[in-house]
C-alpha cells in the first residue's frame, strides 16, 4: 500500500494498557516498503509564546534505516529528548477507567537544495533542520536518501507554501538495537519553538483509503474550546465535537492536579511544565479524504480549522475564525465578570438605539 506523507502524531498507544488508538503527524518509510508505523503520540504545549512539541513513534519491521519528515511553525529553539514517562501518564490521567523510502521522483531538480539550520542526535535518531522553499525540501530529501512519490512531494509542496521549515529524522535501527533497542520501541523528542499560537498538522495523517483515528493532548493557560459559542459561554466542551469537522471530538479536559503537575514535571527535560495549566484530550475518527485542515487554538482558546498548507500562525484566521470583537473578554458563564460583558453588550446595543430614536424624533419636529 502507498503511504501518504504524514508527519508524526500517528498511532498512539500506552504501552501499560495496550492501547490502539491512533495520532499521526509523520511519514515512516523504508526502502522496500515492509516497515509501517505502528504506534506514536504527541502533546503540545503552549504558554507565554513558547510552544513545547513531544513527540514519539514506535515501527514494525527489520530494515537498517528509516525516516521521517516533519514541518514545524518555526525554527526550533531546542531539540532534545522528551519525557520518559510523560505521554504514557497523560494517557492513563484521560483514560481513568481500565488504552522510507519511497518511489522515484524527479520533480525540481533543477531547483537549489535547502539550507541545514542544525543537526541532533538523539539517541538512534539523526536529526536536521532545514529551511527552504517547497522545491529546495525536494531536493534536499533526494540527496539525503528519501526517495519522493508524487503524493509525498505535492504534500511537500504545499506544507512548505506555508512555513519553509522542517526536520528530517533519520532513524538507524542498527544503531537501535545495539543499544538493545527492540523492533516498536518509540523515541521521544522534545521540540521548543517561539510561536504565537498552537499549531498541529492535521491533514497529513490520513493513508490512501484509510479511517483516521487519533489522540492528541495539548497543554494551555485557559480551558480549550470547540466552538466560539462555547468560549464566550464559559461552557465546558467535553464530549462535543470541533466546529467544521465531524468526528473530531474534545474528549476529556481538567485543570492541573498536583499528582499529574507532579509526574509530569519531574520526568526527563519536562521542568518546563506549569501548575495552573489546563490538559486537554482531542480525539479524531473520520474518512481520510474529509481530513483535509490543520489546526490552530486561537487567544480565547477556541480551536480553528484551516487548509493544509495556510500559514501556520494563519490557521486562527482560516475559514472558521471568529468575528466577535477581539476586545471583548470571555469570561465563565454565571460569574460576575461574565455578567458584565452581557451589560457592555447591551449599554452598545442600548445607546445606539437611543442615538436613533432621537435622531428620528429631531426630523419629526422638523
């Protein structure tokens, strides 16, 4: 079967509950096609303009290299190892109950080749930034080992129209199972970029054909919302789904508890983690070809749906970005700050209407 371009936040599963479900955000691929991903999840993290993007994958197969690419909202400012524990405990706080290589492509290959930003190695994986226009990624990957089908390329194409950066991960299962690495044994890396706001790659996880199943948390300062409707009422979206794409369902949501702040934070590289955030649990269940958007969360936290390929701090201004009045703060149903954004409403619509009546009244008299 012919893989998509897909970038890693694909199927994730807690190794304690033997989970199956499935986020994807990367392309495992491998020369003679007998490596899939098989398993893989993501939290991202947000606050005071720095984004924290975790990320790990687990594959099937017996090849001697593999790899991935993956396009980000900006130049990383830290690559390093991710948590240990850190997905797997996220999973159990949302679950309480008892969870390559590809074919030939010679497109732009009269193109320059993309300029390298930094080069890690973490663990069994060599990893490269890169920057570059869609045809510079193109050829920079055919020299760097990745053999591009059309599909693959056009997904290149277009996700570079809206950022130019990206990382390739190299992934050496000779150098894996020196370190006694098994086959499915996943690597976590950390990711640290200024952004204005969330980012995820959505459209990239479907497969030729495929259900999409996937799991994402995400970590921010104000509970997350899948509607405006929902976060200027201050009401909770547990159970609903994202506004514009069906099956794409906020499942589970809560305020930092001291024991999840606690496991969180103490793992590997995970000091970064703040107390009085929020956890959010997204999951997605939809046919492949109607998972078309990335996604952004904009300031109010309202989740915004975009085209593949927008810009990735543009996602919030896509399709179904709200028109209320960024002046105006959101605020919890029933307090007394909600209340008096329902009196600034109604002084405006009052004092217009005021201001028109009198205006009639003046020409009566005239």
């Amino acid at each position: 079967m012919r893989k998509r371009f897909a970038i890693l936040i694909l199927p994730f599963a807690l190794f304690l509950l033997q989970a199956q479900s499935v986020f994807a955000c990367g392309g495992l691929i491998a020369p003679d096609g007998e490596v899939r991903l098989a398993r893989a999840t993501t939290l991202v993290a947000w606050h005071d303009g720095i984004e924290h993007y975790l990320t790990t994958f687990q594959y099937q197969g017996n090849v001697s290299r593999l790899g991935w690419i993956v396009p980000l909202p900006a130049v990383p400012l830290k690559i390093e190892d991710g948590g240990a524990w850190s997905l797997q405990r996220l999973e159990l706080e949302s679950h309480p109950q008892p969870v390559v290589f590809f074919g030939a492509h010679e497109a732009a290959s009269s193109a320059g080749t993309a300029t390298v930003l930094e080069q890690v190695k973490i663990e069994a994986l060599n990893i490269t930034v890169i920057r570059g226009s869609g045809p510079e990624i193109l050829n920079w990957a055919t020299s760097n080992g990745f053999l591009l089908n059309s599909d693959t390329s056009n997904h290149l194409l277009a996700y570079a129209k809206g950022s130019p950066i990206f990382m390739a991960a190299q992934f050496d299962t000779s150098a894996a199972k020196q370190r006694g690495e098994q086959s499915g044994d996943g690597t976590p890396i950390l990711i640290t970029m200024k952004t204005e706001h969330i980012w995820v790659p959505l459209e990239v996880l479907a497969l030729d054909g495929q259900q999409v199943g996937a799991d994402l948390f995400l970590l921010t300062d104000k509970p997350v919302y899948t509607s405006d409707i929902g976060a200027i009422a201050g009401q909770s979206s547990v159970g609903s789904d994202v506004s514009g794409a069906s099956g794409f369902k906020l499942a589970f949501q809560e305020q930092m508890n001291d024991q999840l702040y606690h496991d969180l934070s103490t793992d590997r590289n995970m000091g970064w983690v703040w107390r009085n955030s929020y956890m959010t649990y997204l999951t997605l269940d939809a046919p492949g070809d109607a998972v078309t958007y990335d996604m952004g969360v904009n300031s109010a936290g309202v989740i915004k749906l975009a085209h593949f390929g927008t810009a990735p701090m543009a996602v919030v201004d896509g399709p179904t970005a709200s028109n209320m009045a960024g002046w105006i703060p959101l605020l919890p149903l029933g307090t007394p700050g909600f209340l008096l954004d329902i009196l600034i409403v109604l002084s405006i619509a009052g004092g217009i209407v005021l201001i028109v009546r009198g205006k009639r009244r003046a020409r009566a008299k005239i």
